[in-house]
C-alpha cells in the first residue's frame, strides 16, 4: 500500500499544525491551492480539524498530526 496524492496533501496540512501549543490553529485562504484546500475539508470531513478552511486541530488531529510530525522526522533523518 502506497500513500496517495489526498493522503499525502492531508499529511502536509497536518504538519503545519504547531504540535508545541492547541493554542495555535491554522487559516487556510480561499487563494490556497485547490489541492491544500480540499485536504482541509478532507480534514474536516474526518473530524481532524474545527473547521473546513483550517482551525484548530481535534483531539483526534493532535495525534495524527504528532504522527505526522513524527513520520517526517525519521524520515528526514
């Protein structure tokens, strides 16, 4: 099994999510690429995020996005 293109879109958005603070949330602008915008509302669908167009993460999205985060670590390594 591969990642796809929506999953990998889905897992960029997460990881611009700040994993220090749930005091900080996300904006996701009308002008965004149509591909980082249909992953927020993918997001959203999923119940990862507040809002359609960003917001703050869920307790659900808090893991995943740890997981994001953490995934891109050993990655980059």
């Amino acid at each position: 099994m591969a990642f796809s293109k929506d999953i990998a879109d889905e897992l960029d958005v997460l990881a611009l999510f700040n994993e220090d603070t749930t005091q900080e949330g996300l904006k996701i602008h009308s002008t965004a690429q149509d591909h980082v915008i249909a992953a927020a509302q993918r997001l959203h669908d999923k119940g990862l995020i507040t809002q359609a167009d960003g917001g703050y993460l869920t307790d659900l999205g808090r893991k995943a996005s740890g997981h994001a985060h953490d995934l891109l670590s050993i990655l980059q390594a």
